[in-house]
C-alpha cells in the first residue's frame, strides 16, 4: 500500500489530496494539519510521498522537506504565493503550484516519486563504485607492503655484515 502524507494547513487540500489519491484503492492519504505533527509523522512512520505546504504558519516546509528526505521520502513541495512559486522554480525543487487540479496532483507525483527513485538508484551505484575502488585500493596497498617488505630482506640478507 502507498502511504502518502500531506502536510498543509488548509484543509481543502487535503480533501483534494484524498480525493486524487482515492482513486487508487492502495493509497492511503495522511493528513498533518501543522508543522509539529507533520515533523512527528515523518520521523515516526514510513511514507511513500510528502506533499508540503512551502508556507506554513510557524517555519517554512523546506524545514519538513529536509526532514522527509533525511527519511527518504520523496516531496513535491505546495505553493501559491508568487514569491514562492518563483523560488521553487529558480531552485528546481519538485512542486505543485495551488490550486491545482486532481489530475495535476496525481501527475506531479508520480514525477516527484519516480525522480527520487532514479537519485537513490545512482547513489546507490556510485557506492557501489565506491566500494569496489575501495577495495581494488586495499589489493593494490597490500601488493605495495609485501614489495617494500621483500625489498627490506634483501638489502638486510645483501648488506655486508658489520
């Protein structure tokens, strides 16, 4: 099942939120009215999406953002606001702009999962990397020390006794 929370003061959002995501019978939509439960919900249970109010009444969503991706939960930030709408769009962040319709919604989330999606799996192929020059890099260290000791023996068996 898809858990998708919504975290916006306004509660027509979150009706639409439910609406959009009714459609499908294996999403169940959470709503978090303000920031403090929207920042418990996020660190307590696990969520497939997070749509977040950008402006929101005590500190701004990109705080609760941070805290979804440290969860890595995808988000697709909300805004109405102009100023914020520019912002967003200035800083390439994934976001809806209100209102929006269903449609719209349903879209935009689809791209927000589907991106995150593709930047776990290139994290998750550059450690790979990672690992493997780490590990070449730990054969090529050993190589080094067992020539550096050969060497030492020779010159100790080479040296003329003293």
């Amino acid at each position: 099942m898809r858990k998708v929370l919504v975290i916006d003061q306004e509660h027509l959002v979150c009706r639409v939120a439910a609406l959009g995501f009714g459609r499908s019978p294996n999403t169940q939509v959470v709503c978090a009215l303000d920031q403090g439960q929207g920042g418990r919900l996020l660190r307590e249970k696990s969520f497939d999406l997070a749509l977040i109010d950008i402006q929101l009444p005590l500190f701004s969503g990109i705080a609760l953002a941070e805290i979804a991706a440290n969860e890595n939960v995808p988000v697709l930030l909300l805004a109405g606001h102009p100023a914020a709408l520019d912002a967003l769009e200035r800083y390439d962040f994934p976001f809806l702009a209100k209102p929006f319709s269903v449609e719209h919604l349903l879209h935009a989330s689809d791209q927000a999962i589907a991106e995150c999606r593709l930047n776990l799996s290139r994290v998750r192929a550059s450690a790979a990397r990672l690992r493997l020059s780490l590990d070449s890099m730990a054969g090529t260290v050993a190589v080094s020390r067992e020539l550096v000791q050969d060497s030492r023996r020779r010159r100790m068996r080479d040296a003329p006794a003293g």
